[in-house]
C-alpha cells in the first residue's frame, strides 16, 4: 500500500518558493514582505540552536532551528500531517520528529517515517520548506525566500585575533525594525536621549557630514567633538580630539558603527534587527574593540544594554510604529541626512506607502 493510496485527500503541494505563500496573519502588506523576505537576518545566537528544536519568528514566518552533526538547519515550523509545530518535538540522530504523530523529516525537510504506516512509499512532496543557513558572528542567519545574490553584512573585525569579542544579549522591542535602524544611525539625538550614558547635553550641534551609496546601502562618515567615553569617564577625552564615527548599512535592517578611539583604537558595533514581525523586533549586537582586551567584559555589557534601553525607551513610543517611506510625511532636517538616505534606500527595495499602515 502506498502512502497516496491511503490518503483520503489529494492535497496540493506549498508553492514554489519564487513566490511563496505569505504566513498567516501576515502583519506585513504583500509587497512589503516580498520585497523584504530575500534578505539576510539573524534569529538566534548561535549558543540557542542546539540538538534541540529552537522555536522562533521571521517576518510572521514560523520557522525551527536546530543542529545535526554540529551544523544549523532551518525549517519551516510545521509538520504536513495535521498542522502541529515540529518545535514541539524532538531530535533524534539527524532527524526532528513530531510530537504529535511522530512523522520523521530528514535535516532537509523531507519525510522519511510515518509510524502508523512504516511499509509506505512516502511521496516527494512530503517535504517541510527549508531555508538557507549561515552561521557567523555569533549569530544564525536566514533568508525566507533564495532567489539568488543578497549582501551579507561585513563584520572582518569578529574573526580578527587582534579584537576582542563581545556578544550582548539581545533587545526585544514592541516597534518596527526600520524605526530601530534609523535610530541606531541618528546623530542628533545624542543630547537628549543618552544624557546617562554618552550623551553631552551642552554639545548638541551637528556638524555637516558626507553620505555615499554603496551596493548594499550607503556610509555616513561623522566626525563631531562628542565623546564616546561614557558619563565618569570623559575626562580620559584628550583636548581637541575629533571623534569619527562611520556608520556603514547593509539594506534593510543591518548598520556597523565604528568608532575611532584614541591612540589607533577602535570599537565596532553590528547592529542588526530582525523583524519578528510588522512591529516586533529582536536586535542583535555583536561587539569587538582592538583596546581594553584585558579589562572586565561587565562594564561593556552593561554600558551597551543601558545605551539600547534608552533607545528603546523612545523607539517603541514613535508614531507611526512603522517607518515613513514618503518624505512628506515627516519633517527633515539636515542633521538627518542618513535618515533621509536610510528611507530613500528602502523605497527602492520596493517598500510602498502601505509600510506606514
């Protein structure tokens, strides 16, 4: 008896994946998700994914991570025979098994074992969508739909044996990851938001900055007097220093910041947001600086997480929680200049009005 002979339906299979089907509940307008889904993001550290399943969201896309033989697979999270999330089950040898029934898929998606009937041909089409996986800087990264070339961020610094590596956890924020980005690239808000941290309230001013294209998004090379030395700790500033700030964006939801510290130093920031969904947002932040390697790793830790919670504090009150891709729709200043590039770059991915619904 074969598997088909069995079934009493004869159900179509998923589409191809030029044009996949949008998750249910899709909180994104089609266009928008199309026009995002090809890119890179990242959806767990790569410590989370383990020989066990990992549950997690991509653009409303349920998805399964987990490791066979060491390396990371991503699936789509749902078993073909009645709906129930593979998350819910279990690993056994290169396999993840339903919780509910027990179907066995191969690392790959394909099923390879229906308990209930062990002697039947199983057809092709039994096979759970898979995703393509890269597994850098301390992250997993995925991409929900493979249609050929995406930029992948450039983060060289993470495998130099000169930098010292630091790995924050996460920031969960009830707020889309376009306004994050732009936040993240924001030179103006220095003074007001980060008061506590880095901010210096009495040095408001932005000075005029270049801004150019490159293939994956653009560079804006920022050069100001404001320190990047934490609150208690500017007077190790030296007189007169001009601190460079180089902020590099990889189109939609990754940006690099450097900052040019005293005496060669440098500190690198990949700030990449992955868009849970329309409005929910998990942002990774892997860390490496060429100077203080010996120094306690807490103090960073809790300098960064303290700078992203006062972003956060503002980010989720933003209206509308979603980015204008229209100029018009907000007012612009020439300290916004990477804003208005970032907002440029999004409208040509393909990203409408309906991105502000």
């Amino acid at each position: 008896m074969s598997l088909a002979e069995s079934s009493p339906t004869d159900e179509k299979p998923r589409r191809a994946e030029a044009q996949p089907v949008l998750p249910r509940d899709c909180t994104f307008a089609e266009s928008d998700w199309r026009a995002l889904a090809p890119f890179w993001y990242p959806i767990a550290f790569s410590h989370e994914v383990k020989d066990k399943p990992f549950a997690t969201k991509l653009l409303d896309e349920r998805i399964v991570a987990f490791r066979v033989n060491g390396k990371v697979y991503i699936l789509r999270d749902l078993c073909l025979h009645r709906g129930a999330p593979l998350s819910s089950g279990r690993i056994e040898g290169d396999q993840i098994v339903c919780g509910y029934h027990g179907f066995r898929y191969d690392a790959n998606g394909q099923c390879v074992c229906i308990p209930a009937h062990p002697g039947a041909a199983i057809p092709p089409k039994l096979k759970v969508q898979s995703f393509p996986v890269q597994e850098k800087y301390g992250l997993v990264w995925t991409r929900l739909v493979d249609n050929g070339p995406s930029p992948f961020p450039d983060f060289k610094e993470w495998d130099d044996p000169n930098y010292l590596k630091v790995l924050p956890n996460s920031v969960e924020l009830d707020a889309s990851a376009g306004r994050q980005i732009e936040g993240f690239l924001d030179v103006s808000h220095f003074a007001f938001i980060h008061v506590k941290t880095f901010g210096e309230v009495e040095n408001p001013e932005v000075p005029t900055y270049p801004v150019e294209l490159t293939p994956a998004g653009f560079r804006a090379d920022y050069i100001s007097t404001v320190s990047n030395y934490s609150i208690g700790f500017k007077h190790l500033n030296p007189p007169d220093f001009k601190w460079r700030r180089l902020f590099e964006t990889w189109l939609p939801f990754t940006a690099k910041l450097t900052v040019f510290f005293p005496n060669d130093g440098q500190l690198h920031i990949l700030n990449a947001a992955s868009p849970v969904s329309a409005r929910k947002t998990r942002v990774f932040v892997p860390i490496c600086r060429n100077f203080d390697k010996d120094a306690p790793l807490e103090p960073t830790l809790d300098f960064n997480h303290q700078v992203f919670a006062e972003d956060k504090a503002i980010v989720e009150q933003q209206f509308p929680e979603d980015l204008p891709i229209n100029l018009q729709e907000e007012v612009h200043i020439r300290a916004d200049k990477s804003s208005i590039t970032y907002r440029q770059g999004l409208g040509r991915l393909g990203l409408g009005r309906s991105f502000t619904a």
